[in-house]
C-alpha cells in the first residue's frame, strides 16, 4: 500500500472512533484516537500481523476494539495515556514556555500598538488622547499597576513626561512604525527602570528589599508552587510505595497467596499509572526548583542595579542621562525576567492541577484502606531505602570482563547518566510479571550497545548481561500488553517497528501526533558564514599581525620622546585645506667694468730614451712655445 493511502486510512480509523466516542458523550481527541490505534495494533492478543494487508474486516475489528478501550470505565491505563499525552502536549522546555509567555503578551498588547503607531492626530485633544495610550501601552506592558489606578496613572505621566515631553508627539508620529515600536519599547524599559528606582527611593532604606519589590504574579507564585508540588509529589509516592509493596508480595513465587480474586493486573496498572504521575511531579519540581534559583540570581542583580543607580544619582543635580538611561533599561530587565519566571511558575502549578483527575481511577478502584488490608505485615520500603540496602552489593567487573560497566568513582557526571527504562529495572520487569522497581546505579550501570542499564540487585545485574539482547526483546513485548509503558520506560524501539504499516505510516511523520519516542536521525552537515554580512561594520583599522601591533607602538613611543608633537585624526588627515600667497623675485641686474686676462705658454718638456734599453743616453727636449707666439 503506498504512504499516500496508508495516510488516508489512517485518518479515516481516526476520524470514525472520534466520531463515535462524540456521539456517545466521549470528548476524545484525534491524537488520544491516534495512539490508541497503535496500542490496539501492537497488542499481540488483537491478531494484527504487518505481514499482510489490512481488510474491510480488520479495519471494522480494529475501529471496535479502540471503541472498548475507549469507552472503559474506571481504568487505570486509560488515564495513565490520557495523562501522558496532556503532559506531551502542554510541557515544554522553559526557552518555548518562555516564547509562548512573551507571544501571549504580544497579541495583547499588538491592538493597543496598532492603535498608536497608526495615529495620525493633529488636533490637541487627538494628541492628548495619543500620549495617554502610550502611557496605558507602558502601564501594561510593565505590569506595574492598573492603567484605571489613578496614582499609578499620574506617576507613570510624570516619568514619562520627564523624558518624553509631549511636544515630541510630532516628530514621533514621522517616524517609521518599526522605529515607532523600537521607540516605544525603549521608553517602557526607560519608564518601568524610573519607577522601580523611586519606589525603592521611597523607603529610605540603604539596603533595598527586594522581596518587596518582586512581581505581584512571582509573589504569590514562588512561595506555593514549589510547596504545592511537593505535597502532590508526597502523596503519590506513599501511594506508588504502597503498590509496589503489595505486587512484589503478590508476585513473589516463593511466597503462597490464599487470595484468589486478586486483581492483579488493575494493580499493575494503577502502579503504572501512579509511577508516571511521580515522574512528571519530578520534572515539575526540578522546573521549579530552577525557577527559585534564577529568581535568587536575579534578585542580587537587582540590588546591584539600585546600588549603581543610587550612586549615580547621589546628591546630583543632573546626571548625563547616557550614563543612567543604560542602568534603568537594565533594570526594566531584570524585572521583565522577575515576571517570565513569575509566569513560568503558574504555568508549572497549572500542570501539576490538571495531572490530578487522570489518578481518579486508582483511586476509585483501590481506596487506602484496601490497600493496607493487602499489605498486612509486608514492609512499605521507599526508593532510597531500596538503594541503601542494595549500595552494598557492587558488581565486580573483574567477573564479567565481556561487558563495560560503569561506576561512580570512575565516570565522570555519573548521576546525570541518560538511563534506560527511565532508571527502572528491566530485568525485574520481565522476572516479576511487570513489577516496576528503581534500579541502582551505585551497583554498577551496564553499558550494552551505547545504552545504559541500571537493576535492583547483583544478581539481576548479572543475569541480564549474560544475555541483554533476549531481556530487551522481552521487555518490549510486556510493553505490547501495557501501551502505557511505552512512553513511561521511553522505549524508543517502537518508533521503527513495522507493524501494520498502514497504521504506522503516519506516526513517523507527525511526532506531536502520538507519545511513542522517535529515534534521533542525525547527519553531517556544514556551513560557511560570511566574512562580513554587513559591510558597514568593517573596521578597517582592525590587524591581526601582532608583529605589526608592535611596530606601530615603537613608533608611537618613538613619536612622544620628540620635541615637538602635533595630532592628527581621521578627519583632519590629508584634508586640511592650505593657502599661501608670495612675492615673486624681483628682477634685478648690475653693471662692472670689464676684466683682463693673459694667456702664459703652458710648458711641456719631452723626454726620450727612458724605454727600450738599459743605461741607454737619454735626451731631454724643451717644447714649451715662445711667448711671442
């Protein structure tokens, strides 16, 4: 079947069960129907096979089962996906929180800057009634204070007009509306930094209290979002500590059970729900533990900032205001940093609500009392109980040299290791009919095929790595029974098998569509950047030639020992325009008497027989000319 139809199928699957589950009264989502198809597709029991086609009859079997999955009541898996994908599509990184934060405010604030930057008042009422927009624009966009608080009002005006008198509505109204934008964004950094510094003025104090002057929405939010996780956190652990005591009772062969009834797989799967429940209220709470930890950073900056601002502005009259502008943006900053985490945290805290009604079924199924009448005399151990008791039993690598193990002593950033099965033991998972127990890492972390395994006990830990292959095959199909398992272990295996490829199509396609974890495909790839994008902002006087650095400084030193010193700069260099005027020489001439000379024979002598022979007679000639000639 080709992707175009096995698409068209999938969608059709989809559509069918939500319109169903709707006619019947069931809210369910496209991606909730989505994943439940794959679940009902992987479950071996349903008789799907990818060797063969999907018929007119599979399809009908396939839409009917999803219905019954559906439509079950009280049902701990049901919940634990539904929870999973709330979780997946409301959770993100704090960098796209954060962007949805600031697009929130954007598209608050965005008519109310239209309303600005498209004005074109020329009367006095169209301009006051264009300045006091843009003092509710920075009112809002601040956050501090209501624009109907008249004080608040009144105090904003005075700031702004005392850096933005309202006769430069004029030339603000000329320029672009990009410019017009970036200038309103500066005067509400400018403004927001002013008022901040006169409301910490105002208490007189040397050392500002910046818990006073924190956000109203980070006031409120810092002190019970973290308390609140903790306490839900608190609570589901008892309870997963609970279930995890009754089934390693209940599934202990050495141990024989009178009860017969006993619901073992609703245990399983309220463990299973409970489990995945703690593992979001973790990550919750290390979010907001990270958020307390940038608001105390940010708090030391704000004092910084005030105590700069204060020794600036100290018994002066008038300060440059490019020397405080920059500190008061920085302070608006720091604020609008106050507030991001102040959101930050509400968003986190409404996670954490909104997980709650998916542990209704549990719940309702096994109250406390039920489960402390399945307990009788076993012992509730804790997971750090768990770890202390086993820390002891290290697995000695000397014994099994055929695989890598890794420990604390020896591996650097040992206790951020990215573990399999999310830290749980695999090999208690496939021995203990699906028992969910943490592994330890302090027993030795073994590493097979660049993955990382972590187990309960040395012997579980010896038993995998004699055959790690066939546990991890096993530890896939237990996940065929329990779909839930697949995003709770992050089994990322799932994502390329090749069951009912019309099905599967899809998924590989779409990842915020289903909860099953793609493999990361990655590539090589390069890029050249260019030299100089902006050719403005070359700076010519730039030389990377420390050889030449030097010469040039010999010759300024060489320069300053001089007598004299003159400057010269780069505008003034061969530009200077220069005017002489002169006399041109005078003619001149002079008259002597004229001069004498004789003329004297020069006198010359001739000598012969100085060559050819020895003691020969030599004859000295006279041919000096008379002087009468």
């Amino acid at each position: 079947m080709s992707q175009a139809r096995a698409e068209s199928l999938l969608k059709s699957i989809t559509g069918h069960i939500v319109q169903q589950c709707a006619a019947r009264g069931h809210a369910v989502s496209e991606p909730l129907a989505a994943f439940m198809v794959t679940a009902v597709v992987l479950d071996p029991r349903n008789g799907f096979s990818a060797d063969r086609t999907l018929t007119k009859e599979d399809v009908q079997k396939l839409q009917e089962l999803c219905l019954d999955k559906l439509w079950e009541e009280c049902s701990p898996s049901l919940d634990t996906i539904k929870m999973q994908l709330y979780f997946e599509m409301n959770y993100a990184s704090r960098r796209e929180f954060f962007e949805v934060i600031h697009q929130a405010e954007e598209s608050k604030l965005s008519p109310l800057c239209r309303e600005i930057t498209d004005s074109r008042g020329k009367t006095r009422g169209d301009l006051d009634a264009l300045y006091r927009k843009i003092v509710t624009y920075i009112l809002l966009r601040s956050a501090m204070g209501s624009p109907t608080d008249t004080n608040t009002v009144e105090e904003a005006t005075a700031v702004l007009q005392s850096i933005f008198p309202q006769t430069e509505l004029g030339a603000f109204m000329g320029l672009l509306k990009r410019d017009q934008e970036q200038q309103l964004d500066e005067l509400t950094m400018i403004v927001t930094g002013i008022r901040l510094f006169n409301e910490a003025s105002k208490r007189g104090e040397e050392e500002v209290n910046i818990h006073e002057l924190m956000p109203a929405a980070l006031k409120g939010a810092l002190a019970v979002t973290s308390e609140r996780i903790e306490n839900e956190l608190r609570v589901t652990q008892t309870l997963v500590y609970k279930y995890t005591a009754v089934l390693e009772r209940l599934t202990n062969p050495e141990v024989q059970l009178g009860q017969a009834d006993v619901p073992v797989a609703l245990l399983r799967e309220a463990l299973y729900n409970v489990r995945q429940h703690e593992v979001f209220l973790k990550m919750l709470q290390a979010d907001a533990y990270f958020c307390a930890k940038r608001v105390e950073i940010l708090q030391r900056e704000v004092s910084s900032q005030m105590k700069l601002l204060k020794e600036a502005m100290q018994a002066k009259m008038a300060v440059p205001t490019a020397k405080v502008f920059p500190l008061f943006k920085m302070l608006s900053k720091l604020w609008s940093g106050l507030r991001d985490e102040g959101e930050l945290l509400n968003i986190l805290n409404n996670i954490m609500l909104s997980l709650q009604p998916f542990l209704g079924s549990q719940a309702q199924i096994f109250s406390e009392a039920y489960l402390d009448s399945m307990l009788e005399d076993s012992e509730v151990k804790t997971d750090e109980q768990r770890m202390l008791e086993s820390s002891d039993d290290r697995i000695d690598p000397v014994q099994l040299k055929t695989q890598e193990w890794l420990f604390p002593e020896t591996t650097a950033s040992f206790n951020e290791l990215p573990l399999q099965y999310n830290g749980l033991c695999g090999y208690t998972l496939v021995n203990r009919d699906g028992l969910l127990l943490p592994g330890n890492p302090n027993i030795g972390v073994l590493k097979h095929k660049e993955k990382l395994y972590v187990f309960t006990s040395k012997e579980a830990a010896v038993k995998f790595a004699f055959s790690p292959d066939s546990f991890v095959s096993e530890v896939a199909e237990k996940a065929k029974f329990f779909p839930e398992l697949i995003h709770l272990l992050k089994l990322q295996q799932f994502s390329c098998l090749s069951l009912c490829s019309e099905v599967t199509t899809l998924f590989s396609m779409q990842p915020r569509e289903g909860l099953v974890v793609k493999p990361i495909i990655k590539c090589e790839s390069g890029t050249q950047t260019e030299i100089h994008p902006v050719e403005k902002n070359i700076v010519k006087s730039y030389e990377w030639n420390e050889w030449e650095l030097r010469r040039k400084a010999l010759k300024l030193a060489d320069l300053l020992s001089r007598v004299t010193v003159s400057v010269q700069t780069d505008l003034s260099h061969m530009r200077r325009e220069n005017a002489t005027q002169t006399w041109l020489p005078r003619n001149a001439a002079c008259q002597s008497k004229r001069e004498g000379a004789s003329n004297v024979p020069k006198p010359q002598t001739y000598v012969a027989g100085l060559r050819g022979q020895r003691g020969a007679h030599v004859v000295k000639a006279n041919l000096t000319r008379p002087v009468d000639d």
